[in-house]
C-alpha cells in the first residue's frame, strides 16, 4: 500500500528546473532512500511534500489525499513530518522543551485554558509523551541541558525526537548522517531502524553510502532533477548510469 | 480642469523630491538592509543648511546646495561607519540607532534654529513660468524638477553603465554571492549609503524654498518614503520612481479637494491595501523564503 | 515548564518588601510625582504587553496607537453612554484587540521590515483618523472632559485611590501575560521566534501564534489606555504618536527582553532618569536617542543583563544554566 505518491511533481525556480516530472511512491513501513549527486534536487523535493515549496506541475498524494499546495503545519497535522538538513533545534532550550514543540499537534490548549491551567491532564500526559520519546532515543538522562550544549550524535537524536513526539506516519530525514564517524552513524542506524519499527515510514536523503545500503529497502535515484533509477540497494550498486552520475556529476 | 491640470503639474515637481528620497532609501535598504528611519532627518538637515547658508548667511543658493549635499552624506557616511556596520548582523538594531540618530538630528536642528515658527527660505529663482494660458509653474519649482531629473537620470546612468553601478547591484541582489566574486562590500555599503544620503540632502536643499522648515519635518518625508517605496516595491528603485511620481499626483490631488490628512490617510491605506494584494509592489522582485 | 522548582524563599521575601514599599510610597510623593507614578504603572503594563508581541520576534510600530485605541474607546464610552469604568476597561481592551485583529490579514503576511513598516503605516493611518475625524475625535484638542470614575464611593480624582487601583489592575494583568508566557503558548511563541520551519514542521500554525500573540499585546496595551484616560480626563492623538511608540522601544531594550521582567526594569529606571533630567527639555530626546544607539552597540541584552554579567564576573558559578524560557 503506497502511503506517499509522487506524479510527475516539476518544481521550477524562474529559469532554474530543480525538480522534472518527477515520480516514485513510496510503500508503508519501508525505509526508502532518495539518492543522488550533489544538487540532484532531493532536498528540494522533501520541501514540496512538507509543504515549504509548492510544485509548479504535478501532485503529490499521502494516505489517497492530495497534498501539493498545504502549508507545512497542515501536512504535520495530516502526519508527515521533515527534519532539516543542518541540525537545526531550539538552541536556546532545553532538551525536553525542544522535544515539548513537537507535542503540539496532539496537545495545544487555548489562552483561556492555559492560563487558567485548565489543560492540565493534557499538558501531562504530553509531558509523559515527551519523556517516552526522549527515553527511547537515549535523551533521557540530557533532558534539562541545552540543546546548544550537546554532542553531535545527541543532537541529531534530538532532531529525531522532535520529529517523533508529534506521531507522524511518514519521516521525511534530510541527511541526519552527515558529519558523522563510523561510531556515530552506527548508533544513529539502529535509532533509525527502531524508529521504523515503531510503525513509521522513512524517507532518507542521504550521501553516506555505508547508511544508505545498510538501512534502505529500496532506493530512489535522481540526477540534475530528473527520476535516474529505481530498485533496491543491490540493483542500485550495480546500475551502470548511477554510477556514471555519481562520478561525472561530482556526488 | 485647470485645477486639475495645476495639480498635475505640482505634482510631478513633488514627485521629483519623492523620488529622490525614496530612492536612497532603497538603494540604502536594498545595499546594507537596513532601514535608514533617519532618512526624513537627513532631508531635513539639507533644507535646515539651506536656511543658515542661504536665508541667514548669504551664501548663494547654488553653493548652499553643494553644501547640503556634502554635509549630509558626511552624516550618512558617519552613520554607516559608526551605526550600520557593527550592527550589520542585527537589522533590527541597526534600526533602531537610526532612529537614535533622528532624533539626535532634530534637537540639532531646534537647537540651531531655535523654537519658533517654521523658517521659510525666499526662493532664489523669481518668476512663473506660464504654459497654456493658464498652467502656472513658478521657475524655482521649474528648477527643482530639472535638478531631480538630472540626478535621477545621473543615478541611472550609474547604476547600468558603470562597474561600480554593477558591484552595487550585484551586492543588493545577494551580498554573499557578491562578496564571492571579489566585490568588497564594505566599499559599495559606502557608495551606497553616501549615494543614498547625498540624494536625501539634494532633497532637502530642493525642497527648502519651496516649504516650512522645521525640525519636526522629516516626519511627513519617512512616511512618504515608506509609502513610495512599498507601493513600487522594496528593491526596485524603477518601481521607487513611478510609484514617487504616481504617488505624488495622488497625494496633490486628493489634498486639493479633500485636504492633506485625508491625502496622507489615503497613501497609507493604499501602501496597506498593496502589501496585501501584491506584496511586491509595482516592479519589485519576489521576497519570497 | 518548569521541571518543577517553586520560586526560592528569598525572593518571596524581597517581593514582599518591594510590595509593601510600593504601597506606602505614594504617600511621601509631591502630586507631580504621584501623577508620575501612575503613569509609570500604566507604562508597565504597556511595555510587558508590548513584550508578548516581541515574543515571535517580530517588532511592531502600531503597539502605541493601541494604546490610544483603548484610550478613545473609554472617552467615548464614557462621554456618550457613561459606562462604568468595570465596563470601559475591557471595552477598551476589546477594542484595540478587535482593531488587532482586523489588521492580521493584512499586516502578518509580513515579516520583519515589511511587518515594521505596514504596522507603522497603519498606526500613522488610525491616528489621522483622529486628527482628521472632528466630529468624533475632535481632532488635533480630542476628547475631555472624561469624568473621573467613582468607585464603591471612592472618587477616583484623587491620585492614591487610583494609584492602587492602577496597582491592581496592571498586577492582575501581568499575572496573566506571565502565565501565558510560561504556559505551552509561551512555549510555542519562543519557537516561532528561534526556528520558525522546525515549528511549522511539527504542527506550528506560525501565523495563528503570531495573531496571537498580536492581538492579546494589543488587548492589553487597550486597557493600559483606558487606565490613562480615566485619569488624565482627555485624550488626544498627539499622546500616541511615534514618539510615544520609541520611548516603549527604548524602555524595552534598554531594559532588555530576555526576561520578563527586563522591559518592567526599563521603563522603571527611564522613567526616573527622565524625571532627573527634566530640566534639559530641548536636548532630552537627543539624550533618549543616544541612549538607544549605546544601548544597542554596548548593552544589546538590556539592563537586565546586568546582573548575570556581574555574577559571571565576580560571583561563583554556583547554579546550573537555565534557559530563559524555564526562567524568569
């Protein structure tokens, strides 16, 4: 059952072509990979279907619904959510605050109510979402330091857990590997596929060949904004025109 | 009809001055990004310097001009030096020292000038010009209008025909991308900023003859500035240029038959009603992300 | 929020003290400065409203004109239907929070300079509005003869029974901009402000808490003008212009924004500073506008910096880093 479908989505900026008549779908509960060079156009793609950009031609559908052209918190209501390419959190706060954002979805309470303290069953029982999440992605013990404070590998953990809280179906991650050592990205591999089996499907954009392989059921390549190839990691290392893209077009 | 066709007249002169100043608020905004809040001020120094040179002093109009002008791009480029540049990661901050410079500029102003009623500088050029019978454009408005054309047409010239004009331009439309190519945009932040304030100072000393000079005048030339800037689009000084003579017409008109405050009302709430139909103004870029 | 801490027993106590001073003093004070104090009240509250706006990171130029909108709207309730002051205050409130939001559509499709520029744009229009509207507003002298309220028989001409009644009412006020402010909303605006796509990501309408957070500062700044007009007797549109709007903007970052109570610190510290330098009249605002430009090249986090730099200078790192959302 494809729970994310991509049609012929074209998204062009003035005279730039960043994405051409793109299509793929992706399968519930598969981890799938978005590959490609440098400028490929995957991370623009992942902003089409959260809804930061709009595409100039084509539909995307998640769950039978079209949602080309809603705004990036309706499509996190509807259940997808995208994490960002450089580490991106709420510097100025603490683990568990950063991780509360992502509750909000599940757990907003009007003026009145919150002033009041009226919401306060709400409030805790987002509170204990919140300390769930964080626990099993190895946060717990952090939760009242900075998140400006934190290693690399907690901070992409942090991303993760933020992402996770507001329940989403679909995780769009946008290159969480990156920067990472073998230990590091190890770790991050197995959070990832914990996160999987909580039921959650899985977008990566990625250039780490080693997690692309290791964790991807099946892969989608795009090359200069155009579908290259599709099939799984086996196929993909085997495939003639990948390979020349990667090495001609400085992956 | 003649009335109508006087205020056309009158206000393609005003429009001369709008777009003098608008501009260099664009090209102010568009270059370092940073409001200059104080650009009303800097008008209001160039007519100030007029009427100590001028209307106090003797000297003759034409070298109290060229004095504004100097003058009040030594202020602006003090300000960019002092102000601007450390808060250059700070818009915002950058902001609100010009409006610490505005009013800064004004006490200066009343402190010279003293308390009183507002100054008025007799006008240098004497004399109406007379077309069709019935339009009657004195010389002094004449005069104004030629200069604005001429410093408009030289800013034009500048900004298309020369590498410098280029460097700034290429600094407004993306200063990291600029800076790649080897433009030091630091300098061009100066040009900018001197271009800017030199043309606010021109303003001014054109402005002078024609108006009450006070310290509190600068107050009606933001406003319009932001007016004129928004409706032309932020970004574009073409769009800053129609919009000012546009505007302008607009402006007069309405004041002729329904008096200045409703003028003034009707320019903002048509700056509000463009924000929200197109947010680009006239033939601003996308500001989009 | 808070991981649970109650406030510490030593700061009970110096509120206590700083209460029980800030009853007594109005009776030591010339009548120029019991006027001074009321004002100073009502600033207060001003300023902390205008800080719920800032809390999106977004800065507007219109906060002052709602305050005038509050303002009119008790002359005129006044003056026309004679309504009780319990009824004119939230009119007030109501009414420049209504005015807010009517201005959402248009003014919150921008961002920084654009929001700056239309919310100035806008509030310049309303206060023509009043200059221009005679039969209204009554132009340029406004309205007066706005009667002083008379309370449970207390008449409220006199300075110390407004004095504490401004004293509740902005207390009481402030109470509830804190609670938002430490509540999930609060939260949620701090996010706005830091990382706007990584809320939007997770749910956040950023538009929605923007409005909000505009509309309640609005709300609130509304009822700082009532309490002003009950007073002073009249209102007029000179009382709200930009200057007005900068001086909410210098006690603000000159007392800093990072805490709740930094604005409160701002407009405390000015408003005596202003009173000490009432003699120089003609170079004052020259003085105000310097005051800005050092604030922001040598103090950009605002006096209420002042003491965690001590701390960090002299004093032993003795508690751990809180982040300023969980704080004060």
């Amino acid at each position: 059952m494809a729970i994310l479908e991509i049609h012929n989505v074209t998204k062009q900026f003035g005279g730039l072509l960043a994405l051409d008549d793109v299509s793929f779908e992706v399968e519930e509960g598969e981890i799938r990979g978005l590959i490609g060079p440098n400028g490929a156009g995957k991370s623009t793609m992942f902003k089409n279907i959260a809804g930061f950009y709009q595409p100039t031609k084509g539909s995307i559908v998640y769950q039978g619904k079209n949602i080309e052209g809603k705004k990036p918190h309706t499509i996190a209501e509807m259940g997808i959510v995208r994490t960002f390419q450089e580490t991106t959190l709420f510097q100025e706060m603490t683990v568990f605050e950063n991780a509360l954002v992502g509750a909000h979805i599940r757990s907003r309470s009007s003026v009145f109510s919150a002033v009041l303290g009226l919401d306060r069953a709400r409030q805790q029982a987002a509170s204990d979402k919140v300390l769930e999440v964080l626990d099993f992605m190895g946060l717990i013990d952090r939760r009242d330091q900075l998140a400006s404070e934190l290693p690399l590998g907690s901070q992409r953990a942090l991303a993760l857990a933020i992402a996770l809280v507001s329940e989403p179906k679909v995780m769009l991650l946008d290159e969480p590997f990156a920067g990472m050592n073998p230990e590091e990205t190890n770790h991050m591999m197995d959070l990832t596929r914990k996160v999987r089996e909580s039921g959650i499907t899985i977008v990566l954009v990625e250039h780490d060949m080693k997690a692309v392989m290791g964790l991807c059921h099946y892969l989608t390549v795009l090359n200069f904004g155009q579908l290259l190839a599709e099939g799984t990691p086996e196929e993909i290392r085997n495939n003639d025109r990948v390979i020349e893209a990667y090495l001609g077009g400085g992956g | 009809m003649e009335l109508f066709l006087q205020s056309i007249a009158n206000g393609l002169v005003q429009g001369g001055f709008f777009a003098l100043f608008a501009v260099g608020l664009v090209l102010i905004f568009g270059v370092m990004g940073v409001v200059n809040f104080a650009h009303g001020e800097l008008v209001m120094a160039g007519a100030f310097t007029i009427w100590v040179l001028h209307a106090q002093m003797g000297l003759g109009y034409i070298p109290a001009l060229a004095v504004a002008i100097v003058l009040v791009t030594a202020i602006g480029l003090l300000m960019e030096r002092l102000l601007f540049r450390p808060t250059r990661s700070d818009p915002l901050g950058g902001l609100i020292c010009s409006i610490g410079i505005l009013f800064i500029l004004q006490v200066i102003a009343a402190l010279i000038g003293g308390d009183g009623p507002s100054k008025q500088v007799p006008p240098p050029y004497e004399g109406t010009l007379v077309m069709f019978d019935s339009l009657r454009i004195p010389y002094q408005r004449v005069f104004s209008l030629a200069v604005s054309v001429t410093a408009l047409a030289s800013l034009w010239f500048f900004l298309t025909r020369t590498r410098l004009g280029w460097a700034l331009r290429a600094v407004a439309m993306d200063r990291e991308a600029a800076e790649l190519q080897g433009i030091n945009s630091n300098r061009i932040s100066v040009i900018a900023i001197g271009v800017g304030t030199a043309l606010a100072g021109l303003a001014g000393g054109l402005i002078a003859p024609l108006t009450n000079i006070n310290p509190h005048m600068g107050h009606n030339v933001i406003v319009t500035a932001f007016i004129v800037t928004i409706v032309g689009g932020v970004g574009s000084l073409s769009g800053a240029v129609l919009a000012a003579i546009l505007y302008a017409m607009f402006h007069t008109l309405i004041t002729v038959y329904f008096g200045g405050t409703i003028a003034t009302i009707s320019g903002l709430i048509l700056m509000v009603v463009v924000l929200i139909v197109k947010p680009t103004g006239l033939m601003g870029v996308k500001v989009s992300e | 929020m808070n991981s649970g801490n109650g406030f510490p027993v030593r700061n009970l106590a110096l509120a206590a003290i700083a209460l029980v001073a800030l009853l007594i003093t109005p009776h030591f004070l010339s009548f120029h400065h019991q006027d001074l104090l009321i004002f100073l009240t009502i600033n207060v509250l001003a300023v902390c409203s205008y800080r719920l706006v800032t809390l999106t990171g977004e800065w507007s130029l219109i906060h002052a004109v709602m305050m005038g909108v509050g303002a009119y709207t008790v002359a005129l309730s006044v003056n026309h239907f004679e309504l009780a002051i319990w009824f004119t205050l939230p009119l007030a409130g109501c009414a420049a929070g209504l005015v807010a939001a009517l201005l959402c559509f248009p003014l919150l499709r921008m961002t920084q300079f654009y929001f700056l520029i239309g919310s100035f744009a806008a509030g310049e229009a309303i206060r023509l509005t009043w200059v221009e509207f005679v039969g209204v507003f009554g132009g340029t002298s406004g309205l007066r003869g706005v009667e002083a309220p008379l309370v449970w028989g207390i008449d409220f001409i006199d300075p110390i029974p407004y004095f504490y009644f401004t004293l509740c009412i902005v207390s009481f006020c402030l109470l509830i901009l804190y609670r938002i402010e430490h509540s999930r909303i609060g939260l949620t605006l701090h996010a706005i402000h830091w990382k706007t796509p990584l809320a939007e990501s997770v749910g956040v309408d950023a538009w929605r808490y923007r409005a909000l957070a505009f509309i309640l500062g609005s709300f609130f700044v509304g009822i700082a003008g009532g309490l002003k007009v009950h007073y002073l007797g009249s209102v007029t549109p000179n009382q709200f212009t930009v200057g007005f709007m900068v001086f909410i903007l210098i006690w603000v970052i000159v007392g800093g924004y990072n805490k709740f109570y930094g604005p409160i610190i701002g407009v405390v510290v000015l408003t005596i500073f202003d009173e000490a330098i009432r003699s120089f009249e003609v170079i004052r605002p020259a003085i105000y506008g310097g005051m800005l430009i050092l604030s922001i090249l040598f103090l950009p986090l605002g006096l209420e910096s002042i003491p965690a730099k001590l701390k960090a200078r002299f004093g032993k790192d003795s508690a751990p880093r809180k982040s300023p959302v969980a704080g004060e």
